[in-house]
C-alpha cells in the first residue's frame, strides 16, 4: 500500500475484509477480516500493476485492497465447491 503507515494499513485490512465479507455474503471476525483485507490488498496490487492502474493514499488503497480481498474470497468458494 503507497503512502500510508502501518496503523492506516492495518485499518485499510480490516475495512476491505469487511466490505468484501459483505459483498460475497460472508460473516467473518475482525482477525479473519483483517487477515483477508491484507491477503487482499497484496492480490489487488499485484493486479493494478499487472493492468497499470497507479493508486496512492488511504482511499485509492482501499479500493484495490477491496478489490483483492472480493477476488480472494471468490477464489476460495471456487475452492471450496469443488
């Protein structure tokens, strides 16, 4: 994550698992979604650098985050059914 600290990256993890916890149906603890906002937060910036998409600060951040940790958790369900 560009341009924000640990205490805001922490907060970045917590808030994407959440919001992807809610958009694929989920509930999760705080340390799962923690857990999956920073899985997620890797997976979305090894994607807007795969597609060049630049992103800096707490909400730019947050949206690729977001975006990472629906892709983890969409993969995990393919995962799981199969």
């Amino acid at each position: 994550m560009n341009g924000v600290g640990i205490f805001a990256t922490i907060l970045i993890g917590i808030l994407a698992g959440w919001i992807a916890s809610r958009v694929m149906e989920r509930r999760q603890g705080l340390i799962i979604n923690l857990i999956v906002g920073l899985v997620g937060a890797w997976i979305g910036a090894a994607l807007a650098g795969a597609f060049n998409i630049h992103f800096a600060g707490f909400v730019g951040s947050l949206v690729v985050s977001t975006v990472g940790a629906i892709v983890l958790l969409f993969l995990l369900s393919l995962l799981r059914r199969a």
